[in-house]
C-alpha cells in the first residue's frame, strides 16, 4: 500500500512516523476532513487515537470499549510523552478534549464513557475509548481483508465532512449582488454585516460601485470579478482575504470635469479717445470709463 507522508518535517524515529502516517491514512479513508488541520494539529490527534486505542506497533493490538480500556485526558498525555518523546504540559489536557479528539468524537471513532453504562457523568471511571466498530475495522488495517471490511463499515454511514457540511449548509447566509449572481457564506455576525453592504448600502450609497471580490474563511476566492479586477488595479494591489469575509468595492471613475469658463470676457481695444489719457495719466471722467462686466458685451468710448 503506497502511503502519503503527512508529515514531511517530522523528526521522530521512523517507526513512529510509519505508524502516525498510518493512523492519519485510516482517518482519511473512513471520511473524516483533515485537508483543513495543521500538520501539528494532524499529529496530536493521531497520537491521541493511537493512545487510547493502546496501539504501540500494530494494529492488532487495538482496544477499546469491549477491552474495557477508558483513558482520561491526563493519561492520554502521558503516554504520548512516553511513547513519542513528546513534552506536553500535564496542564495542557483540556485542549486534548477540545481540540485534539474533537474530530475523532465528532465522527464516533472516539467515545466517552465508562466502567459502567449507567454511570453518571462525573463517574471516576468514565474515560475514552474507542468505538467497538471502529475497533474491529482498525484490526484489519494493512490486511486482504482491509478494503472489505472499510466497504462494510461505510455502507449505510454517513461521514463526518458530509455531516459537517451539511450541518453548515443549514446556517449559510445567502448573498445577492447587484448583477444578480447569487452565492451563499458561512454564518456568523461578520457575514451579516457584508451582506447588509452589499445588498444595502451598496445600492443607496455606492453611486455605481462594483463588487470586485468576495472571500469566506471556508472559500477564500468565493467570488472574483476577474475582468473587472484586471483591468481597475494593478497586480500588486489585488486584494487577499485572511480571516473572515472581505468584500472589495471598486468606486466607479470619475467624469472628466467641463473647463469652467472665465468669469469675466475680455475688453475691447483701446479707444483713440482713451488712449491720450492713459499715456499722460489723467482719470478719465465719471462715466466715461470703460468696465467689463460678467455676461455683458464690452462697450467701446468714442
């Protein structure tokens, strides 16, 4: 079986990283969305399942909740410190729950539970363990009967990226924008807010703006007005989305301002009469002067 190596910086003795490689596969192959988890994230959590499931160096040693094997979050991190030369802070256990089995319980991989199957929540026995189904399929893992056995345990079971994106489906917020084109963003407060941007203010206040990009922390290139951003910016000025929703408006150009006219029209040429007068510096008399006035014809003085 040709095997992907998901951790290409990893340092950790090859035995180990066989066997972290191998979990992530069987993560893979059963459904559960890892393009989106960090390398470090995508260890711990392989580590994790290898812990509670008391995997050192085969799939045949898997147990869980018909082993009754139940590990608390503070056991888990001691045995990956143990068997993987890690340094995780015993204090640090709450993140194992949140964050590092979130995906395998999500998909029932992972189960809390106890001792006792009518034990209560807070029940010193209660620990994880792994699903007996899950258990039973993890044996036949690099074995003939491997790819029937998956078969089996995926027909009739939907999987976790389906039932997340479903589930986020149900809470998306759809957006309209002035050409009509329609799409849809994850939901959220900030989300609400482009939207009421777009649909809204743009309409009343945007004298003809356009919407030249559109970016979701689930799609960050949800909407690109290819065109109209290559011809109205420069390359290095094509805006990126980071976290969150951005929404890019271009002003429309402006109109080529009309050159205004002057306020006055320039005067007729200097009367015979005048002339005498301007030479010898005498005033010529009330009246008689010659005035431009705005919007009236020049006059000439005989």
């Amino acid at each position: 079986m040709n095997m992907k190596d998901y951790f290409p910086g990893s340092h950790k003795p090859l035995a180990s990283k066989t066997l972290l490689n191998e979990a992530v596969e069987i993560f893979y192959q059963v459904g559960i969305p890892i393009e989106q988890v960090t390398q470090r994230r995508l260890e711990r959590m392989a580590m994790c399942f290898l812990a509670v499931a008391g995997i050192r160096d085969s799939w045949q040693q898997t147990q869980g909740l018909n082993e009754n094997r139940h590990l608390k979050t503070r056991d888990i991190i001691v045995l990956i410190n143990e068997q993987f030369g890690e340094n995780i802070s015993s204090g640090s256990y709450d993140d194992i729950r949140r964050k590092d089995l979130k995906l395998l319980i999500l998909a029932n991989i992972v189960i809390n539970s106890a001792a006792k199957p009518d034990a209560a929540t807070n029940d010193p026995t209660r620990g994880y363990t792994i699903d007996p189904l899950f258990a039973g399929l993890v044996k036949t893992f690099k074995t003939e009967q491997w790819p029937a056995a998956l078969k089996g345990y995926l027909q009739d079971r939907e999987s976790l990226a389906e039932i997340l994106s479903r589930q986020r489906n149900i809470f998306k917020v759809p957006i309209v924008l002035p050409s009509g084109e329609m799409f849809e963003l994850s939901s959220g407060d900030h989300n609400l807010l482009q939207k009421k941007l777009i649909e809204e203010f743009l309409p009343r206040f945007g004298g003809g703006s356009q919407v030249l990009y559109i970016g979701d922390t689930s799609n960050k290139t949800l909407y690109i007005a290819r065109e109209e951003r290559r011809r109205s910016q420069p390359q290095d000025a094509r805006p990126t989305c980071r976290e969150g929703t951005a929404a890019v408006l271009l002003p429309p150009p402006r109109r080529a301002q009309p050159q205004r006219q002057p306020a006055t029209t320039p005067c007729a040429p200097l009367s015979r009469t005048r002339q005498p007068w301007l030479s010898s510096g005498r005033t010529p008399r009330q009246g008689a002067s010659e005035r431009c006035r705005i919007g009236q014809a020049p006059s000439t003085i005989l």
